[in-house]
C-alpha cells in the first residue's frame, strides 16, 4: 500500500525536480505522508476485519485509532493557534517616550 501511495504521488516529486534539492525533499515528504496514509488505512482495514470474527476486538480497535486521530488532529490545531499567538502577540519592548517639547 505505501509504495501504491508513493507512486500515485509521484509525479508531484518530478515536478519538483527540476532543483535536485528540491526534488530530494519532496520524495522524502511523499514517502513519509504515504507511509502515514497506509498505516492509517491498513489499520482501518485490519480493525473492520476483526469486527466479523472478534467484534470487541475490532470495536476496541477502533475506537484507539479514532482516539489516535482525535489526538493528532488536537495536537495540531493547538500547534496553529500557539504559532499564530505569536506571530500575533507585540514585542515586549515599551514604546519609546515622546520627546520634550522645547520651551
């Protein structure tokens, strides 16, 4: 499944390659973001499976891998709004004061 995911998305690391270095960067994206989406969906497959021969097995796991997700998706929503906080949030620096007006 990871290397049908790899090749599906393969004609994005040749367009990239037209900097070597970039193509080197998007194939190793590609094969990380292949390996994730086949682990997410043999699992998946797996779970359904066990739901015919042992259905508190496949129940249970389930309900760990849409707590894994949940997880994920949590982690990253908070990542986003930590990164825009502080891009948001002013300097700590106090405005310079006014000068004097001469008299």
């Amino acid at each position: 499944m990871t290397s049908a995911f790899g090749m599906i998305f393969k004609p994005i690391s040749v367009l990239a390659d037209v900097l070597p270095i970039l193509g080197d960067i998007a194939e190793s994206g590609i094969s990380i973001i292949s390996g994730l989406i086949s682990f997410v969906l043999s699992m998946f497959i797996i779970a359904v499976a066990w739901l015919y021969y042992r259905p508190w097995l496949g129940i249970t796991l389930l309900i760990l891998m849409g707590a894994a997700i949940f997880g994920i998706i949590t982690l990253i929503s908070k990542a986003r709004a930590a990164k825009k906080a502080g891009a948001a949030a002013p300097s700590a620096e106090p405005p310079a004061p006014d000068a004097p007006a001469a008299a």
